[in-house]
C-alpha cells in the first residue's frame, strides 16, 4: 500500500519481547508507532528493529508518502473460543512529499 499522508502522533522508541518461535528464546524487537491520515482514514503503522532504533522525529505539520505492508493475521481466543482476526500495518519506507 503507497499513500501521502499526514503523521498525527509519533510514539517514543518501546521494546517488546517476544519467544523467536524457532529457538523459544526470549528476543527483543524495537518499534515506533505512528499514528496516521490520508483525509479520509486514521490508521496506526509500525517501524520495526534497526529502522525504529534510527528513527527520526517526524514533523506532524509535513506530508510524507509512505510505502506500507499489511498484514492479516487469525488464532484462537484462548479465552472465548473465537475465531480472531487483526491486521498489521509495517512501515518499509517514509519520505517527506
């Protein structure tokens, strides 16, 4: 997905952990959160690792056209028993229009 919008919100550097599903170790991910609009949608993306760690502070009054990646994802409540579903917007690449 490729779209000029406009940054809202910027969050600080945070760093998750999660269990690299291979080796079960516990591995670190740094990210970035952005809370963007094209005009007519609000949508949240994500700067992942190195990219995040190097991350500058956006100006919120610029436009900027990203190059984002979705992604679908579904499992099993584990405490209702439902089908679930979220989708995942990664940020691969931002530059200022």
């Amino acid at each position: 997905m490729e779209k000029t919008i406009r940054i809202i919100q910027q969050s600080e550097l945070t760093q998750r952990q999660y269990p690299d599903k291979k080796t079960g170790e516990q591995k670190v991910l740094n990210v970035v959160m952005l809370k963007m609009t094209d005009g007519l949608d609000t949508f949240f993306g994500e700067i992942n690792g190195e990219r995040a760690v190097n991350c500058p502070k956006f100006d919120l009054t610029k436009q900027y056209r990203v190059l984002c990646t979705m992604i679908t994802r579904e499992w099993l409540s584990q405490q209702t028993g439902e089908q679930m579903q979220a989708n995942t917007i990664y940020v691969d690449k931002i530059n200022m229009v």
